[in-house]
C-alpha cells in the first residue's frame, strides 16, 4: 500500500505544479486606474439583511454602517472600494466559493486598503492580473490567476515577495512591476 501511494503522491504534486506554469504575459508600459465593480451577485440575496443596528443589502450592494457611507461617498456606485465588513462578511460566508471568487478577493484587499488604486493587466488571449497600489506603500497586491485567484504582494522598496514567497511566475510579475513602477527619486 505504501509503495503504490508514494507515486501516485508525486504524480499528484508535479500536476499541481504544472496548473501554476508560468503565464505568458503581455506587458504595458504605463497603468491606468480601473474600476473593479461587484456586478455578479446572485438575485437571491437582493434583500435587507440585519446584523445589530446595520443593515445591508449584498446585491445593491449597500450598507449602513459609516464605514460604507464614507466609501460610498468617495467610489461610484458598485465600486468594490465601498465593501465594508459587513457586506465582505456576506460574500464570504454565504456565497459558493466558485460564484464570486475574485469579488471576494478584491474586497478583501479592498477592505485592508481604502485607497488603493486598481489596475487591469491585459495577459495573453483572454488572460489579465489585477494590479492593486497606493504610492504612500511600498506593497504592490497582484491578484492572479492560477487555478483559482489569489493575492501575491511585493515590496517595491525591498525588492521582496511578501514572507519571501515568490511565485511561479515570479520573473514575469517583477517585470511588469519593474516597468510599471519606479521608485522616486
Ligand atoms: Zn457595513
């Protein structure tokens, strides 16, 4: 049993690394900000929810609480920059994963980040990463593509992957970092 588990393992770990090749990117030389908008929150939950004095509806998506109305104030309707907790809370727990993976990880970053500054990078064919920035921090979110989305920072003034993780593609995002950012003189 042992013998025939430990190959199957291996075979598992090289196809995983085969899902995380390297992305064939096509590079830009100068960002633009994008908007990044909650556009595909399923009917069901256009209703008011309560959670203590707040109340949210997830599909508008609005919420009470001042958090919301001061991102509200500052974002265009849908913005995902106006996702308070409540409304993260929400997609995070109620959602299937499958339904709005990238909403969620966009709010998330959002939320730890108010001002953060959105890009759109356009891959080869259909592919793109999300660039997410605020000049007063040195950390660059890129949210990629793998298998599933994920978050992958790096310190522009360290010149590091966050916790020293890079990932696969590695020498592709910190090309398209180097030509996209510079550090001030
Ligand atoms: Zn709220």
């Amino acid at each position: 049993m042992y013998l025939r588990a430990r190959p199957e393992k291996r075979i598992k770990i090289f196809d995983d690394l085969r899902k995380t090749a390297p992305l064939d990117f096509k590079l830009q030389t100068e960002l633009v900000e994008d908007i990044f908008y909650i556009s595909s929150t399923p009917e069901w939950c256009n209703k008011n929810y309560t959670r203590g004095a707040v109340y949210y509806n997830p599909f508008i998506p609005a919420c009470s609480c001042d958090s919301f109305l001061i991102r509200h104030a500052n974002y265009k309707k849908g913005d995902v920059r106006i996702i308070c907790t409540h409304l993260y809370e929400f997609y995070r727990s109620r959602l299937r994963t499958d339904e709005m993976q990238l909403e969620i990880l966009m709010s998330k970053v959002s939320l730890s980040n108010a001002e953060i500054i959105f890009s759109k990078c356009q891959l080869s064919g259909d592919d793109f990463l999300w660039i997410g920035y605020n000049l007063s921090s040195p950390w660059i979110h890129l949210i990629i593509k793998n298998d599933i989305w994920t978050e992958q920072l790096y310190n522009l003034k360290e010149k590091r992957w966050a916790y020293n993780l890079a990932p696969v593609s590695r020498a592709k995002l910190e090309e398209i970092i180097a030509l996209n950012f510079k550090e001030a003189a």
